[in-house]
C-alpha cells in the first residue's frame, strides 16, 4: 500500500509539473502577443511564435480597410479547424513567395465580428477572401491546392 502511495504521489507530482512548465510556455508566448489581448485561447496561444501564422490582423484595422477600398487578402482561419491547419502551411509560403499580403483574421478569436450575421458572411474557414473598393471580389473556401491559391492571387491580385 505504502509502494502505491508513493507511484501515486509521483504520478500527481509529473502531472503537476508539466501544467506548470505548460504555463510558464504560454505566460513567454504572450510576451510576442498580436492579438492586443491577454484573454487567449489555448489554440491560439499554440500559434504564436508560428511563421505561417506571423500576419495577424485585428478586426478594426481589417474593417477599416476594406470600408476604405483598400485592396485586401484576408484569411479567415480557425486554430482547431483541421484544413486550416492543412491550408495554411501551403497559403503563406506561396503568399511570400508572390509577394501577397495576406491578413489573417483569427475567428475563434473574433469569429463574432466576421460572422454570418456581420457584413462580411464568414461561415466556413478556412477562407481567402479578396476585397477591392470596400467589396468582396473574390472568395476561395476549404483546403486548397498550391494551383488553387496561385490562380487566386493571379486572378485578385494581378500577381
């Protein structure tokens, strides 16, 4: 009895131990914040410090574009959704590589603003959307193949 006690205690001690470590992870990721928030999601504190995941927008500066006719690429992503998470490793490299600015707009975080009952009409993510003269132009749903995102940038953004 006194041998499993002691397993036992071990056991709580480790699990203990990495909440701990976890913790102290997150509390340094938030230091290279983008959001202008401290009340993350776990998820999205995941993502932080992630180079496909560096051209953060905030829905104020997002809005304030398009409603100014800007020429703006958003993309609308959430960090548990599985082709996000396919889409975006292939999207950013191919955005640099064509030079594309493309804002990402993070909907578990602010999916209220974007959202079906907002001007914009994000339902589904991933999605990259193309906004000229303060209206959508052009909008590519789901995981995509690099040919896909080229012809949308060819197409959008005269690249």
């Amino acid at each position: 009895m006194k041998k499993l006690l002691i397993i036992g205690g071990a056991i709580v001690a480790v699990f203990i131990l990495i909440v701990v470590l976890s913790n102290k992870a997150d509390q340094a990721k938030m230091k290279d914040n983008p959001y202008g928030t401290d009340n993350l999601e776990k998820p999205t504190i995941d993502l932080i410090g992630n180079e496909n995941y560096s051209n953060i927008v905030l829905p104020d500066t997002l809005f304030k574009k398009i409603e100014a006719g800007e020429s703006v690429t958003a993309y609308y992503f959430h960090p548990e959704c599985q082709f996000c998470m396919e889409m975006t490793p292939v999207l950013m490299p191919i955005a640099k590589e064509m030079d594309v600015n493309v804002l990402q707009y993070n909907m578990m975080e602010f999916g209220d603003k974007a959202g079906m009952d907002t001007d914009y009409k994000i339902e589904r993510w991933p999605a990259l959307v193309h906004y000229k003269d303060g209206k959508e132009v052009g909008r590519m749903l789901g995981a995509q193949p690099e040919e896909n995102i080229r012809a949308f940038f060819n197409e959008f953004e005269g690249k």
